[in-house]
C-alpha cells in the first residue's frame, strides 16, 4: 500500500477542508511548491494534487500551481478539479501531470469518460469516487447525484477502469478513521479493483487498517499538516 501525500489549492494556497466544506478552510502552507518539495525531500513519489477552486467553478483555475510543483520536483502528481473538455485534460498532462483525476465527469458524462479512456489510455486517469451516505457527489461535493456508490463503481469496472480513489466525505477532514468497511465492500464485489482510500486517517493504526483491508494506497492530507502523523513514520510504512 502506497502513501500519497494530498495538497489541496484555494487561491494558490495550500488549505484543508473539513467535509468538503468551503466554508472551513485552513490554510498550512502560502506556497504549495514549498509543500511539495517538502514532501519529495522526505522521499515521497507519488502526489495528489486537488484545484479545489477548479472542483467548485467547474473548469481548472490553478494549473500554474501544477507547473511550478512539476517544474520542483520528481514526483509522479495526479491532478484533478474542473476538468470537463479533451483539452482540459491535454493542458493537464502539458502542465506536467502523469494522472488526471475525474470525478464530477465519471458520473455526469461516463460516455464521454470512456472516450478519453480510449483516447489517453485509461492507465493515464485515477478516478474519483466522492461519497456521503453511500451517494456520489461532484462539483466539490457540493450536488447529490443520487447514484449509489456501487452501481458507480460498477459502472467504471465494465468502462475497463482498474484504479480508484475513494473519499468518504463525512470522514474527510475529520480525523475520526477512514472508511475502513466501504472499502472492505467495494473490495470485495470488485476483487480485481485497485482502491486507493482518502479521507479520515489520524494515525498509522489507520494504515494497518486500510492495509489489512485491501487497500492498494492511501491519499493522507490534514493528518500530516495537523502533525497527528510525521513523514518519516509514513515514509518507513512505505518502506
């Protein structure tokens, strides 16, 4: 199991939300290149890069922050948040990402997902599968589409997608322990599916957890600016 350190962008800012609320933000860094080079000294090599002001607008605003991180450092960055055109996905990959993360898309356009799939190359995308109450939601978290969480999924498996992350809304930001049993579930009607967790984790008990269940990775945020865990635990798990 991976660990993928998470930076969030409001208004070039480093920030966290808490349940995906906008209106409880933090912000731990001015500079999220700073984040990142901190993150790849420690050793990491994967990021999770979120436009958060992208995710709310519907088009991506902070790709000048994706330039300067993949200009900083040697980490493999998915990035994702308002992309809704083929070449929004294009000016992602220019702008030096090696994913693109869909959400919001996946569930309101899977025709068009499945186009890009067979366009980039579905090794190129990391889906995301934003959840509150068992329901998808998109557009920041901010609309219910009222589509099941495994229906969702299912729906990606038949596309030929292999790799997910999955967020537990009510857990993000919390610190309170991921979602350990919906991954356990996901897992276990989609034995072949590839999950990384996100959201919750407040400690590496939380880890062993999301391991023991079958998780192939972890996106970890606000347990690493809160200092409830420290890079080098992390990096000795990844070890």
């Amino acid at each position: 199991m991976i660990i993928i350190p998470a930076i969030d962008i409001i208004h070039g800012k480093c920030v966290r939300l808490t349940r995906g609320d906008y209106a409880q933000q933090k912000i731990y860094n001015e500079d999220p290149v700073d984040m990142a080079r901190q993150f790849a000294g420690a050793g990491f090599t994967r990021l999770h890069l979120v436009d958060l002001d992208g995710a709310k607008a519907g088009t991506t605003i902070n790709l000048a922050v994706l330039e300067r991180i993949a200009s900083a450092v040697d980490m493999v960055i998915d990035f994702g948040g308002g992309i809704k055109q083929e070449a929004d996905v294009q000016r992602v990959f220019n702008a030096g990402a090696s994913l693109v993360t869909i959400g919001s898309l996946a569930a309101k356009q899977p025709d068009l997902l499945e186009a890009w799939l067979h366009t980039f190359g579905a090794n190129r995308f990391l889906i995301g599968a934003d959840v509150l109450n068992e329901r998808i939601r998109i557009n920041g978290w901010l609309e219910d589409t009222g589509i099941h969480i495994f229906d969702f999924v299912g729906m990606l498996f038949s596309l030929g997608v292999t790799n997910i992350f999955c967020t537990d809304i009510a857990k993000d930001g919390m610190m309170q322990g991921p979602a350990v049993d919906l991954y356990k579930k996901i897992l276990e009607q989609h034995p072949g599916l590839e999950v990384t967790a996100s959201g919750g984790v407040s400690s590496m008990a939380d880890l062993q957890q999301l391991d023991e269940a079958g998780c192939s990775g972890v996106i970890i945020g606000k347990a690493i600016y809160e200092n409830l865990v420290s890079l080098e635990e992390l990096m000795k798990y990844n070890a």
